[in-house]
C-alpha cells in the first residue's frame, strides 16, 4: 500500500466528527441571520474560465490561481474569490432587474500561493451581496447584518474596521501621483508596511511635504471623531466626499444599534483593485488574519454587463471556528445523539426503539454488543464522537 495516499496535498485538510459537526452548526447560524435580512441562497461552480478572475478585473494574481484546460482549450481556474463570480452570475440572470438583489451564499475558494505559510489553500467562505441600491443605508445594512451575524455564533470580542477607497485616491489625486506610484503605495499601505512607503516615495523623488501627507494616513485610526482630523488633509473633492460618507455611515449604524463594535481606518487598503468606496475587516482575539472582509464594488458589474452598484462581505468560515475555539467559545451543538447498544437476540426490541427515537428527531446508532469490548469503550467512543447518551439493551 502506498501510505502517501493517505495524506493530502499541502495546505488541505480533511474535517470529521465533532469538528465538521461544529463548522455546519456555524454555517446554519450564519445563514439563518442572513436570511433574517431577505438575502436568498445562490450557488455558483467551484471553476470558471481565467478571464472571470483576470487582471482587469482587479482580483487575485494569476500566479497564485489553480488554472487547467478543458477539453476544447479554453482557460479554467477554481475560483479563488466569490464576488467576481457574484458578479458575472448577477449579470446573467439579472441583467434587466433595476431593483436591489439580495443574494448569499457559501462555499469553497482556493488559492495557490505559497505566500500563505501555515495557511489553508482551501477555504470555505459564507457571504451576501447588495446589488442595485448605492445609498449609505445598503452599506449600514451590510454591516449591521454582519454584526448580528458573528454575535449570533458567540463571538463577543470583536472589532469592525471601516475605511473608504476614495479617500486614499483623493488624497493621491490631490499630491499629483501618477497611477503607477498609486499602485505602488496602495500595495504597500494594504500590507500595513509605511516604512517601504515612504522609502519608495523619496526613491521617486516625491517632495516631502506630499510623503509628509501620506504618511500621515498611517495615524488615522479611530472613533467617528477621528474623521474631522482627516477631512483637514485635504480639500479634494474625493477626500471630502469619503469623509461625509462615513459620518453618515456612522449614523445608519446607531439606527441598528452595532456602532460599539466600529472604528474608522482610512488607511485601510485592500489587494482587490475592484473596491470603490466603503471598504472593511473584521479582527478578533485569538487570530493573526482578518476574518471577514468586505466593501463596495461599484464598477465590477458594468465590466460583466449589468450597470449597477454593489457591496457585500465574505466570512472565512475556518477562520471563524478558529477563533471560536481559541477564545474558548462553546459552539451549541442542537442535535441529540443516542447510541443503542444491544446484544445478538436483541436486534428487533432496538431496532424498535432506535425508531421511536428517530421519529422524535433524535439521531440514533445501533451497535451490537461486542464482548471483547466493555461499557467504558463504548463511552469512550461516544465522548469522542459527539454522542449525548447511551442505551444497553442487553438479555
């Protein structure tokens, strides 16, 4: 036997038991909140062609994609990101719709880098799209859901970043950098990294009046107060219309009563080029990555076909469990699970209530009594399998 077999690739993992028990008691928590909010399930393929996730659409690198051939040739990957695929499934079916859709959805992206040391290739991913509405009250409601959503699983200690793209590109526009030296900088402010920033700008022979200004990006972090300091570092159209969003953001999200789990970062940047406005990531305790991630697409339907506004998040449901656990949060496992243990002349009277049982909802195992075994093995196995009760039925 070739026992290599019996492992899995690097950077995927098998779940069983009472942990894939765990993760689907998450994902129908999650889902039943996002419901509550009108959103319906959409599932699109696990593959797509290349160009669904190319580079005009501002995604993951075609470096780090699994890509294939089919049989006639064409390019294929398995999708690294869902909203792209969000996107392009909108544009199909909806393309006349001009009222906003609600949509969700879960399941697995893969992504081939080996930048991600210790990280999963494979995860599966839960969110919702708001299609059709640009107002500042889809981005309140997005968020709020969101927030109800995490508190629903158990998990208290959380924090909401929110930033805004177009500040970051006011700002640019404002100190006259070119598009490449944009690119450049917004790479770098992704990755938190204001060091390579400014060596970068004096390498570019950027005055340091306008490095002084971006740099200055770096401290804009906080409550709702932080952003009158902000909207004083420029007075570019742009610069100011991000400010008087989020402020008004702010207020939606009083109206739902979430704003104590919010703070503002205006130098929040994300590696997805398709984000136009509203931008965030929600930290925990206990994981060293984001676990959701979101914001406001405005321009990424129009590229399939379908003029219309968006915004939305992703949940990294792994990530999720990891922090739960970490954070030592019992997750509420609903099923009832007995086990019936009988010896051989006793199969009909177990079989018999294995059934009663089973027609009051409750999961039921039968096993026959091995007497190489003792009642403490069949506990054991039990415990270790997630089962609340046992039952001997023995002559």
């Amino acid at each position: 036997m070739n026992t290599e077999l019996i492992h899995t690739p690097e950077g995927v993992r098998d779940i069983y038991g009472k942990e894939y028990a765990n993760k689907l008691t998450i994902q129908n928590i999650l889902h039943k909140q996002i419901h509550l909010y009108g959103y319906q399930d959409i599932q699109t393929p696990t593959f797509e062609y290349f160009d669904v996730f190319g580079k005009e659409i501002g995604t993951t690198p075609a470096k780090d994609l699994f890509k294939f051939f089919d049989s006639d040739g064409n390019i294929l990957c398995l999708r690294p990101d869902f909203t792209p695929s969000m996107a392009r499934c909108a544009a199909k079916y909806f393309v006349d719709e001009d009222l906003p859709l609600r949509l969700s959805y879960v399941g697995n992206t893969f992504s081939n880098t080996s930048l991600l040391q210790g990280k999963l290739k494979e995860t599966t991913q839960m969110g919702a799209e708001l299609m059709g509405d640009a107002s500042v009250e889809a981005d309140g409601e997005i968020i709020a859901m969101l927030i109800d959503a995490l508190q629903q699983t158990g998990l208290k200690q959380f924090r909401v970043n929110v930033g805004e793209i177009d500040y970051f590109k006011g700002i640019c526009e404002d100190l006259t950098l070119n598009e490449e030296q944009e690119s450049v900088i917004r790479n770098y402010i992704s990755n938190k990294n204001f060091f390579a920033v400014k060596e970068y700008l004096q390498s570019e022979k950027v005055a340091e009046d306008k490095i002084k200004v971006i740099m200055a990006i770096e401290d804009l972090f906080g409550s709702v107060d932080m952003l009158e300091e902000a909207g004083k570092l420029s007075n570019h159209p742009l610069v100011q219309g991000a400010i008087e969003r989020l402020k008004s953001l702010y207020e939606v999200l009083c109206a739902y009563n979430v704003e104590k789990y919010v703070s503002f970062d205006l130098g929040m940047l994300s590696s997805y080029q398709y984000y136009t406005g509203i931008i965030f990531k929600v930290y925990t305790i206990g994981i060293g990555d984001v676990v959701v991630k979101g914001g406001r697409y405005d321009k990424l339907l129009p590229y399939f076909g379908k003029n219309s506004p968006a915004i939305g998040f992703v949940i990294v449901i792994d990530d999720l469990m990891q922090a739960l656990k970490r954070q030592k949060i019992e997750i509420p496992l609903k099923d009832k699970n007995l086990l019936i243990v009988y010896d051989g002349l006793g199969f009909e009277e177990a079989l018999k209530e294995a059934k009663t049982h089973r027609d009051k909802g409750v999961n039921v195992q039968l096993m026959r009594f091995d007497t190489a075994k003792s009642t403490a093995d069949y506990e054991a196995y039990a415990k270790n399998h997630g089962i609340n009760q046992v039952v001997y039925l023995m002559k």
